[in-house]
C-alpha cells in the first residue's frame, strides 16, 4: 500500500500484521481521492483542512490527507496492534507535528469530547460488522465537531443497509467490489 498523491506520493505503508484490521483497498483510496479533489458537487480543498479520521486503522486514508495539504490529521484507533502501527506510520512520514491519536473507543461518550476545533472531513472506515453508525453520527451532529460546510465519508460493505440520521444529506454513492463509500454532510 502506498501514498498516492501529494508531497509523499509513492511512499509505502506499513500494514497490519493480523487480520483484524481492513486496510483501505488501494483502488478505493484512489478513486475516492479522485471524486474529494475533482468533483464540482463536493469542491473540497485538503489544503488546511482539518480530518477526523474515525477507525484508522494504519493510517492510510488520514496520512493521505496529510500528503495532499491538510493542516492536522486527529485519528482514533483503539486497537493496541494497529495503533503501533499507526505510530510508525505517522512517525515515517514526519508527521507526528499534524497528528494527534486518541487510543481510545470512540463511542465513549467522552471521547469525542476530548477533541478540540471542528473538522472539514470525518472518515468513517467502521468494521463491516458494525451497526451503531446512527449513534456515531447523531454524537458528531451533538458535538457539533463538523464545520458547517464539511464532509462524512462512510465506508461499508456494499450490502449493508445502515439507517442514517434523517437530516443528513447523501451527496454521492458509490460501489466498489464488496465496498460502498457515502459522501454526506448534515
């Protein structure tokens, strides 16, 4: 897996050693990427942004962020092997000043309080399995963590059949392989 655009493209990531973490396929970090910077719909900008980067796992979708101008990078991972992983990650590409990791379960309710500003882009790479994605979001809505104008990006499994919060706006869907990504914002 490697860094496919920005100051640090063709720059590899360490992957996880188990098979508890997902990795972000490089073809759907791609493609994504291509539909953030391209698309007249969503007119996003990475240069200093701030990204809430939810289930890090290693670190590939934020660290990308980083390599294309975002300004800081907070991720939450709590789970101890990949987290290490993360750290070397974010340690190999000098990015230690632009991050900030939370080892902690973001459903806590005090976890996304820990966090301060508000974010332009929230990935959400949750485990497949997992079903409290209503509660996650109506916490961020609470919190009010996303900048008026930001994004939520949800990455799913393509046959999973989330309910969303009512006022959400899905701007763009897309199918890859057994993966969907949603584009919204509140």
């Amino acid at each position: 897996m490697r860094i496919i655009g920005g100051e640090k493209k063709g720059g590899k990531i360490i992957l996880p050693y188990d098979k508890n973490t997902r990795p972000l396929k490089d073809i759907l970090k791609e493609s994504l990427f291509n539909i953030l910077t391209h698309s007249n719909i969503l007119k996003f900008k990475f240069k200093n942004s701030n990204i809430l980067d939810l289930f890090s796992g290693v670190g590939s979708f934020g660290i990308e962020c980083l390599s294309r101008g975002a300004n800081k990078v907070v991720f939450f991972e709590n789970y101890k092997k990949t987290s290490k992983i993360l750290k070397k990650n974010i340690s190999i590409f000098k990015y230690k000043n632009k991050s900030e990791i939370f080892e902690k379960d973001i459903y806590e309710k005090s976890s996304l309080l820990s966090i301060n500003g508000k974010f332009n882009l929230i990935f959400m790479d949750l485990p497949f399995k997992e079903k409290r994605i209503l509660d996650l979001l109506e916490m961020i809505k609470k919190h009010k963590i996303l900048d008026k104008n930001g994004l939520v990006i949800l990455h799913r499994h393509v046959e999973t059949k989330d309910v969303l919060p009512t006022d959400i706006n899905i701007l763009i869907e897309k199918k890859y392989g057994k993966s969907k990504v949603i584009i919204a914002k509140f």
